[in-house]
C-alpha cells in the first residue's frame, strides 16, 4: 500500500511569535488579576508661568520675580543672567511659587529653569526666559584715581562721584570691590562733594604700602540707584601707590614705583645737590 507523504509544515517563525504574543497578554493578565491591564495613568504636565511679585503678568526692571506652578509644585528654580550669575530666590506657599529675594536689572534676558513634581508625580523641568525693556533713566559715575591715573600718591584716596543722587545705599556698596597685594581692610564712607553730589571713598584702614597694586571692581550694570535711576554698565580701576617723598629726601628719585615694564611716572620732579639734577623718568627702581 502506498504511504502519502506528510503534508509539509509551514516554518515555526509565526507560531513562535504568536506564542510571545500570548505570552506577553498573559502576562498583563496575571498583573491586571482580570481581564487586560489598565494603562499606567498619564501624568498631566505642571504649568509653569512668570510674573511679577506684586501679581501683574508684565515684568518690568525693579521688579521681583515670580515663577508659579499649577498642577503640581516646584521642586527647583535656577534663574541666571547672561554672565552665569544666579538670581537668589526662594520657595513658599507649599512649593507652588517661587520669588526672588532681588530686583531683576533692565535690558537683561534672564534663563529660568523650573523643576516640577506633578499632582501624578511625574517630574519635569521647564525652561522658559523674559528680556526686561531698557531703563528710562540713568546714573553715571566719576572715578578717583581717573583711568589714566596709573600711579598716585600713597595719600590718594580712592572715591566714587555720582551724577544724580543715590537713595539705595547698601544696593551701590554691595556691588563695589577693592582688592590690593596685601588685602588690606578698609571701609567705604558716604558724603556729598561741593557741588552736592553724592560720593562714596574707600579708606583703607592702615596707610597704603608703596608699591601697592589696587583694583576697584564695580558691578553696577542693572543696579538701581534708587527712584528708578539705573547703572547701565560697570566700572573697573586699576592703579599703583607710588613711593612717598618729602622735601627732606634730597638726593632720591620719588614718585615712582617699578611696575612692570616701563616704571610708572608720576608727575615732573626734580631732587638733587650741588647744581645736580635727577629727573624722576631717569632711571627704574628695582
């Protein structure tokens, strides 16, 4: 008797993936208990939005910034201007809003990034930025050593004129640094010149060594004066405190220290004996 051939059988490829299939419904069967598994819940996405302190959507230079959440809280608020530096700040209202502790500067575009926790708790970050207008008033400063001051007397005193008046005190003196070779300690000291202009000095508080290098850093770029008066760039000083000299010293070169190369000079003098003349700009100290 003849024997027929087995039919032949198609490839296990499908079959194996129907098994995976069941497999992996199974599977969601098992964890649901009944049925299908339910769908892990989407968690909807924090809102976050800008604003002023004071409630106004519009955010103006003067103003403190407000970053708000809704759906959820803030867990961190980073807030950087163009140069890196932070605007400081802090949480409240059971993390739903956050508000910085300073005044945001004019023509500045300020970087947000908000890390948010959804009511689902689901975490994100936001990034979003705001350019402040350009200020409508200004204040400017006179400085004391003037640029190209690069030597002074040991006597000099170094001061800060200001073309209109400054109410905000304490904003103005926080952002002025002076830094010399030996760090010496000083302090600032408020007054109004002849003309009534106000005028902070720095009086260090022992006598400047000969030879000092000095430098003022002044940030006052964005910083208000006070009335809405701003700053609108900042201000840097260097310059060296000379050796000192009396009409008791004949004989001596004075006014001159040896910075880099060439010397600073001071202005023309001229010491000696017996129709002998030394200029200050003949030779350098070592």
């Amino acid at each position: 008797m003849s024997q027929f051939p087995f039919p032949r059988r198609g490839p296990f490829r499908p079959r194996r993936a129907a098994l995976a299939l069941a497999s992996a419904v199974g599977a969601g069967t098992l964890s649901g208990c009944a049925g299908f598994a339910a769908p892990a819940p989407v968690a909807d996405p924090v809102k976050v939005a800008l604003g002023a302190s004071d409630g106004t959507r519009t955010v103006q230079a003067g103003d403190k910034l407000t970053v708000t959440a809704k759906g959820g809280v803030l867990t961190e608020v980073t807030v950087t201007d163009p140069r890196g530096r932070r605007l400081p700040g802090g949480l409240g209202d059971g993390g739903t809003v956050w508000t910085s502790s300073a005044k945001i500067a004019p023509a500045t575009k300020y970087s947000v990034v908000a890390r948010t926790r959804s009511d689902q708790g689901g975490v994100a970050a936001t990034k979003e930025s705001l350019t402040t207008a350009r200020p409508a008033r200004l204040n400017t400063v006179v400085l004391d050593p003037g640029p190209r001051d690069a030597v002074v007397t040991v006597d000099r005193l170094l001061t800060l004129t200001f073309e209109h008046p400054v109410t905000d005190r304490a904003a103005v003196q926080r952002r002025l640094n002076v830094t010399a070779g030996d760090r010496p300690a000083g302090s600032w000291d408020w007054a109004t010149d002849r003309n009534g202009k106000d005028q902070v000095t720095w009086a260090p508080a022992q006598r400047w060594k000969p030879g000092t290098e000095v430098t003022l850093r002044a940030e006052l770029d964005g910083v208000d004066s006070g009335g809405g008066r701003y700053f609108s760039g900042d201000y840097d000083l260097n310059f060296t405190i000379s050796r000192s000299c009396t009409d008791s010293d004949p004989g001596r070169v004075c006014g001159k220290v040896h910075v880099g190369d060439p010397a600073g000079v001071l202005t023309s003098s001229v010491r000696g004996k017996d129709e002998h003349t030394t200029g200050i700009g003949d030779r350098h100290d070592g």
